[in-house]
C-alpha cells in the first residue's frame, strides 16, 4: 500500500484537482489518502472526504506538523507526501512504487517538479532548480524542494519525521538525515505545482527568502520561527 500524506490549510480552490489526478494514477496498487488538514475553514474538508481520503486534524503548526501527523495515521509501507496544490503525472505512484521495490538501499527520494500553466520564466526558473536539486544529490547532499518526496515507512519512523522546529528546509533536513540508512535519491517523474508564491508574492522576494533560509540552514542547522516569517499565501 501507498500512503499519499496531503497538508492543508484553507486549500479547496486547489485540492480537487490534485485529489482527481491520484484517483487517475495508473498504479495497480492499493493507495491511502491522508488530508491533514489544520482546522480550514473552507470546503477543504468536505473536498477530501468527497474524494474518499481520510481526514487527520491537526494544530496550526506548519506543514511540517501536518505531515507527521499524517504519517503517523497512514497504513502504507511507503509515504508519499505532496502538497495540496501539485498535481502528480498519471504514473508517478507506480514509478515510485518500482524504484523502491528494485532498489532495496534506496530510502527515499523527490520529484522533478514543473510549473503548472508557467511561462518561460517560470520553466526557466524550474529548470536550474531541478539541475541544482538532481546535482546536490549526485553529489551525496540530499536536496528536497518538498512538493513531492517520498520515503519507506520504517524510515521515515526511524528519524523521527520532519523537524517541527524548522521553519523552512524541513525537507532538506529530512533528506540528509536520510544518507545514515540509505540512498536518497531523484526521480525523473514530473509533478506540477502551482505558481501562486511567486505571483502573488513576487519572483525576486520569493527567490531570495528561500535562498538565504537555505544558506542559514546549511551554515546553522537551524531556520528558526523567530528570523523567518514564513506565510502560507491563498
């Protein structure tokens, strides 16, 4: 079985596309929905049940909380985790699925990630951050964007889930905790997200926040609440 683990907040303008393409997954398999949803107060919930998933609440702790809340209610031997507004390509779950099952070190992984409905801009921006993501995990420093990853479950207890106390690069923290048991590793199997960070908030601010939090992690281990202020933008 495969645990499909979905944080939300307030997501129902987004969440019925996502759950419609991992109903059209071409996987064999049984698959679990998991919405962790921290109390919205949209269609969000009616939205998840009407799809057959199961709904986890949760506190309105970050995504972070989310997905280990999720995690800890799913019944699956791998965990796939995607946000609620990124739609999986119709073979991922079965791809995903594969890689594990041939390749027994292998204990985790991420996703190349494509903008959905993007312009040039936007796929060039997308395009250096897959390279630099698929590069830094040749080269044995594990990298998640953290719109879809995936880990065995037994892993994923092992190191304790994501760190709560991350503001951002939770995923990357997770990840490179990862290399103690295994390989973690990058799929070539697309999964579009939304744009609406970079439309709403800007392409200049956005890039920079997640450059510099990604500098402060690697030269602190940490990225804490009170430097960065981290808003969830609807």
């Amino acid at each position: 079985m495969i645990s499909i683990i979905i944080p939300t907040l307030n997501e129902g303008k987004y969440l019925d596309r996502t759950l419609m393409a991992i109903k059209s997954q071409k996987y064999d398999g049984e698959v679990e929905i998991i919405v962790s949803d921290s109390h919205s107060d949209d269609n969000t919930q009616e939205i998840a049940r009407r799809h057959g998933a199961k709904v986890v609440l949760t506190e309105r702790l970050g995504p972070a909380v989310g997905r280990n809340r999720g995690a800890q209610a799913a019944k699956g031997e791998i965990l796939v985790f995607l946000d609620a507004d990124t739609v999986p390509s119709e073979n991922l779950l079965a791809r995903i699925s594969k890689i594990l099952e041939k390749n027994k070190d292998i204990v985790g992984g991420t996703c190349k990630f494509l903008p959905y409905k993007g312009g040039l801009l936007d796929w060039l921006i997308y395009t250096f951050t897959n390279a630099a993501a698929r590069i830094m995990i040749n080269l044995r420093i594990p990298q998640d964007p953290g719109y879809c990853f995936f880990y065995r479950r037994d892993i994923f207890k092992k190191l304790g889930g994501l760190r709560e106390d991350l503001v951002l690069n939770e995923t990357h923290d997770l990840a490179i905790r990862s290399k103690a048991y295994g390989n973690f590793v990058y799929m070539n199997a697309p999964v579009f997200t939304s744009l609406r960070r970079y439309r709403k908030v800007g392409y200049l601010r956005t890039i920079w926040m997640y450059l510099i939090s990604a500098i402060t992690y690697f030269k602190t281990g940490n990225v804490s609440k009170s430097k960065f202020k981290f808003e969830p933008v609807r």
